[in-house]
C-alpha cells in the first residue's frame, strides 16, 4: 500500500489481566512489530497516520491487524 493509512491492531492474551504481570505482554512492544510490515503491508510505517492499538484477554492469544487506505 502506499499513502496514509489507519491501523486497528488488537493483541489477545492467554489468562486474566492479573496473570500478565510475569509475562508483562506490553502493547508498546507489540506496536513496534509493525516495522517488520515494511515493503509487505506498506512502503514504511511512517505512512501510519492513525493507530488503533488495544490488548484483551481470551482463550485464544492471537493478534489482528486490519489496515485501510486514508
């Protein structure tokens, strides 16, 4: 993709909150994974120009990106 574009990113953990604290699973390092989208996603992440990024508990860990053109 190439201009601006808008990015929801939602990180799902194994467990309740109160057992994330030894595996600390901090959404400011998980944001950073999005450099390795370069020349895949997107030309550079520098084209995000809005972020959504939230962390939730569920039986299933996973993570979702949903990106749109601006």
């Amino acid at each position: 993709l190439r201009g601006p574009l808008r990015v929801i990113l939602t990180a799902l953990f194994e467990g309740p909150r109160d057992k994330w604290l030894p595996s600390k699973p901090d959404l400011a390092n998980i944001i950073k994974m999005l450099d390795s989208l370069n020349g895949i996603v997107w030309v550079d992440d520098c084209q995000i120009c809005e972020l959504i990024a939230s962390k939730f508990n569920d039986k299933t860990p996973r993570l979702t990106i949903v990106v749109h053109e601006l």
